[in-house]
C-alpha cells in the first residue's frame, strides 16, 4: 500500500468559466494561490464543487496539469477522477498520473446505485488498472449508496486504496471508520460543519468547502477544535452561517455566487449545469444579496452593493451586522470583507 501523509483542509477548488464558457484560468491560479496562503494542506481539483460532471475529458486533464503545474510542490494535488463510465474513470487517473497528481478522489459508479458487491468489484478493477493513489468518496446523497465502515475496511486491503472522504454527515459513521481503518488510511470529512467532532474522534483532514470564501476562518477552527478556546462556539456559528448561504441554491451554485457577492470572482459565467436564479432581483442600496442575509447578515450602513455575480469596486465601505445586533462584518471599496466583530468579543480579521 501507498503511504500518504494527508491530513488538514483539503479545498476542493471551484471551476471559473468565462464569459464564453471556457476555464479562466488566470482566476483560477489566483484561487490556488489563495488556498494556499489561507492554510490548505492540499487543493483538490474538478471535484464536486468543481463541477467535474459539466467537464469535458480534455478539460479536466487540463486542470489536472494546470493545478499541479501551478501549486508546484506547495501542498498535495488530488484529482476528481469519478465519472459514469469504468473507462471514463480509468482515463481520468491516467490524466492524473500524467500531470503529476498526488491521488485522486473517487466516487462509487455514479447513478447504477451498485450494491456492496458490485462496489468492491469496481473499486478493485480500477484498482487493478491504475497506479494513482485514491481517496475513496463516500456521498450516499450525490451517489445513492452509502460506502459503509464494513465496506471501506474491506477496500482497504486495496494497494492503491489510501484515504476515504465520508460525507454521510454522520459522526458515528466518522467514529466508526477511524476505529476501522484509521490506522490504515486517512480519514477525511465532507463539511468544515463537522470538523470539532470529526477531530475528536481522530479524524485526519476535512475536504472543504468554505476554505476558499473564508480561508483564514476555517484553518482558524481546525486550528482551534480540540483547544477548548473560549471562541470556538463562535467560529462554528461563523462556519454554520457559510453553509446556510450554500443552501440557498444548489449547492455548487451557491457556493460560487456567494463568492461573488462577496468579492470573491469565481468566474463571469456561475456553474455551467446549474447557473444561478435566473428570475433574481438585483439588490437595492439597502439590501445586500440573498445569500449573505441567510447567513445572518444585514446592512448597518447604506451604501453600494456590488451587482450579483460581480467583483468589480465600490465607492466606500459597507457594514452589516446580524439581525440581533450582536455581530458585524465590513467590506472595504473592493468587496472584500476586512473585519469582523461581535459586541462581547474582539474585533478579528477574516479576509475572504
């Protein structure tokens, strides 16, 4: 078997489309470069949140190459390598290998709902076929099966078998797994939401999605988790209010607007599949943008707002605070939050 050190937040790094529909790939450098100078200890890329299914092959062999080439040692390059077909996902960790990957994360066959059997079958076939060191990506909402504790155990003899991502969102399945295999392979979580009781049962790594919306947060509470840190409690309300805003549409889309609104460019043209409402308001001076209020914001000082979906400068600072008053974030003329503070704590910085 493989020996990987894997471990920390693993950003699975957003596609930005330009206006024409191609990858931009000078924005998509600066997202890398950013992860990184936040805290990643690895970037993925074409994952879920990159959209890997509205990819074309030749274009996630290019953000394979693009990202290793790019990152250049820093930190860890794991690949998306799932897909419909076997051959398909084979080709995949061939482009992976070729670019330099670390590894590649790995869904069961998407959509066939295999049964246990059949899961092991095709994990030892690509097993079998491919040198690429792979993150096994347990998503029973996305793929409709649950890769269970049992199971993983059971793939885990696979050489090429190094690492399991579980989004069930469960922390008994999570506790369940480290027990099983956590000496064997590294064990990561879905959902920054999850990271103080994932680390204290001995979890390894998140795989994540806020890290490149709130970078210096997030490492702020894996840092933190098993502290005891009077501010933990707060941080997590922080991370809980970044992921209220991802459901305010897909999640993918979602998570690309609040980028935008927040300063954040993930791109001119949203995700490819599921583009943002189409049937949107375009926020008034005394309202800012959807996403951001479901997280519990609201303007305290009337100013311009950025347009939806856009990054471009505004002409003085805005202010928000929660609905109970009892925290605050600013935006500076670029869109970019530069403090954030609550009335019973000290004022912090967050840059997204």
């Amino acid at each position: 078997m493989t020996n990987v050190n894997w471990g920390g937040i693993f950003p699975v790094l957003v596609t930005p489309f330009g206006v024409n529909g191609s990858i931009d790939e000078t924005r998509y450098k600066a997202l890398i470069d950013d992860a990184i100078a936040n805290g990643a200890q690895g970037v993925v890329a074409a994952g879920s949140t990159g959209e890997f299914y509205a990819l074309t092959k030749a274009e996630r062999a290019r953000l394979y190459k693009l990202t290793v080439d790019h990152v250049g040692g820093r930190v860890p390059v794991l690949a998306g390598v799932a897909d419909l077909r076997v051959e398909d996902v084979l080709e995949a960790c061939q482009s992976a290998v070729a670019a330099g990957c670390a590894g590649g994360m790995i869904l069961p066959p998407i959509y066939a709902m295999p049964s246990p059997r059949e899961i092991v079958t095709f994990f030892e076939h690509i097993s079998r076929n491919t040198s690429l060191p792979l993150m096994l990506y347990n998503s029973p909402r996305r793929a409709g099966v649950d890769i269970t504790p049992a199971l993983v155990e059971q793939l885990s003899a696979l050489p090429t078998v190094v690492a399991i991502k579980d989004s069930s969102g469960v922390i008994t399945q999570v506790t369940e797994l480290v027990q099983r295999v956590g000496n064997r392979l590294r064990v990561f979580v879905g959902y920054e939401t999850m990271i103080v009781p994932a680390r204290a049962v001995g979890a390894h790594g998140v795989v994540a999605m806020a890290h490149q919306i709130a970078g210096p947060l997030i490492r702020d509470y894996w840092d933190k988790a098993l502290s005891g840190d009077k501010g933990l409690d707060d941080l997590g309300r922080d991370v809980f209010a970044f992921y209220r805003c991802f459901q305010s549409g897909s999640y993918y889309a979602a998570i690309k607007e609040t980028m935008s609104q927040l300063g954040r460019s993930a791109g001119d043209r949203g995700c490819r599949c599921c583009p943002w409402q189409t049937n949107r308001r375009r926020p008034s001076r005394r309202s800012f943008p959807r996403p951001v209020l479901h997280a519990g914001l609201r303007p305290k000082k009337a100013g311009p707002i950025l347009p939806l979906g856009k990054s471009t400068s505004v002409a003085e600072p805005t202010y928000f605070e929660s609905r109970d008053g009892s925290h605050q974030c600013r935006l500076d003329r670029w869109g970019s939050v530069q403090s954030y503070s609550r009335s019973l704590a000290p004022e912090r910085n967050i840059s997204v």
